[in-house]
C-alpha cells in the first residue's frame, strides 16, 4: 500500500516481500511519468490501479489480526497524517499564488478540496481510508466465492463508468473503484498465484465481452505486475524496505517538484528530462524526510534511555 513507515525496522523482514517494496517505490516514479506528460506517460498511469491493489492487500494481515476499531484507528493515523500535513503545505502554497500573483481565492480553491486537500493527487489518501474501513469485513470473511462476487462488482464498476463524466472527486473514486475490488479478489488469494490468474483472466474476458475497455489497458498492467511480484518474492532488505517507505513521500511531493521545474528552469515541458529530474527531485525530498524521521526517532529513544 502506498501509506507511510519508516520502512527501516528488520521485525517483519522475513514476512515482507522485498519485491513488492521495489514495485512501490517503480509505481510512485510512473505516477511522476504520467503528471510530467512525459513518453510514456499511459504506462505510468498503470501505478494508480497498482497503488490500490495493494491498498487493500497489504491491509489484509492487520485486519485479520485486530479488532475493528484498532485496525480504523491505525489505517486513520497512517493515511490522514500525511494528507494532513501536505495538505497544509499545498494549501501555504495556494495562498502564496494569491498574495504574489493577486489571483482571486476562488482560482486557487474549490469546494470539492474539503475532500480532497488542495492539491488534487492527494484525493488518493482519505479514498484509500474509506476504502480500508468499508472491506473490512470482506477481507475477515475471505472465501473463493467472494472472490468471484468482488471480481463481478469490479466489472460492474468498470462498465459504468464508461463514457460517464463526474465532478471531482467523484470521478476519481468511480475510477478507483474496478481495481479495489479486483485487488480484493486477489489478497483474499493472495497465497494462491494460480487463483489470482484465473480471477485476473475472468475479469479481462468479462470486460472485453461488455465493451468496458477504458482504463483496462493499465488495471491489467498493474494486476499482472502484483501478481508477479507475489509469485517472484525478494527477501526484504534494508534497501528494499527504504524503497517502500519513500513510495509515499514521492508520491506526494512530486507535483512541488514539477511546479518549481516548470517555473524555474527552461526545461521542455512533457519530457523525459522534466519527468526524470521530478523522480529525483521527488525522491530527494522523500529521503530527507525519512532522514529527519529517524534522526527524530533516535533522539527519542536516547532520552527515554537517560530518564529510564
């Protein structure tokens, strides 16, 4: 799941697969590819259905674990933290626009931002702790037959929102929507790559045969790509599991990157360069950030020791 850890701990590194932590961090550079106009931007959109099946996958060990209310709480501090924060910076900047450039406040802010934040790609974080909240229950109830019946309500979600055009964020959330069922098929057989094929394969014919084939190119991608990551685990190192916890900061500090580019630098728009320097950018920020946090962590517990 795209969420913030410090990704550094070596507790959970022999359940961790390595492999899927790599895959986070791939898909964060891709939503860059897609947001930068860059070659190859529609593969790089294929990260956002892959960012959310993983959002309910790896939610599965902790909601099989504890009790709802732990589970809401710990999904909740993890997903509105960071939303909140960036948030905040987003919205300094909005207002920054506003007193430098005197654009009107309705410019720079929209009603539909109470639900998304100020920035539009954070739409993803309070969407992911609903999404978390409300499968719940299906991910404690796991059998083959809700597997097949969440395959069909993914369909059912793709089919509509063929050709349908919604307000933000609305049209977000429909958009979401096939591959967070489909993601749920596939954690609840997560242990079974075989099972994964054949709902993967039945999802990709029903849609073909409906004529749902918008978005279909990139759900497919993504589904193929955690299905290969689960059938190709790497034992989780301390490279692995930085790359992973730097997915999220990536994620949300690269539009920050591309705007300053863009208004800094005689770079070509829509190109490979601007994409390439956005990653790093992006990625720079993401390390510093998981730097302050340990340094942060490590003064800490020194402390505790002292007063212990």
């Amino acid at each position: 799941m795209l969420t913030r850890d410090n990704g550094l701990n070596q507790s959970n590194a022999m359940s961790r697969n390595g492999t899927l932590d790599y895959a986070r961090l791939i898909a964060a550079f891709g939503i860059v590819f897609f947001h930068a106009h860059a070659p190859g931007a529609a593969i790089g959109y294929a990260a956002l259905p892959f960012f959310l099946i993983l959002l309910v996958v790896m939610s599965v060990p902790a909601a099989r674990r504890m009790p709802f209310g732990p589970f809401a709480g710990g999904r909740a501090q993890r997903l509105l933290t960071p939303w909140l924060i960036w948030s905040g910076i987003y919205g300094a900047l909005k207002l920054t626009e506003i007193v430098a450039t005197g654009a009107s406040f309705a410019s720079e802010f929209a009603p539909y931002m109470m639900l998304t934040g100020p920035a539009l790609h954070l739409w993803f974080l309070p969407f992911a702790l609903v999404v978390c909240v409300v499968a719940y229950p299906a991910v404690r109830r796991a059998s083959w037959p809700l597997s097949v019946a969440l395959t069909a309500t993914g369909l059912t979600f793709m089919l509509v929102q063929q050709g349908l055009t919604l307000p933000i964020p609305f049209a977000q959330w429909l958009y979401g929507m096939p591959a967070v069922c489909l993601g749920l098929a596939l954690a609840i057989g997560k242990e079974r790559i075989v099972q994964q094929v054949l709902l993967l394969c039945g999802f990709v014919t029903g849609a073909l045969i409906m004529g749902a084939t918008g978005g279909l190119a990139q759900l497919s991608m993504a589904a193929v790509a955690f299905i290969l990551c689960c059938a190709l685990p790497l034992h989780s190192t301390a490279t692995s599991r930085l790359a992973g916890a730097a997915a999220l900061d990536v994620y949300l500090a690269h539009p920050l990157v591309l705007s300053v580019l863009e208004r800094t630098t005689t770079i070509v728009p829509n190109s490979l360069t601007m994409a390439l320097l956005g990653c790093g950018g992006a990625l720079m920020i993401s390390l510093s950030i998981i730097r302050c946090k340990n340094v942060h962590r490590n003064v800490r517990l020194r402390r505790l020791g002292r007063s212990s």
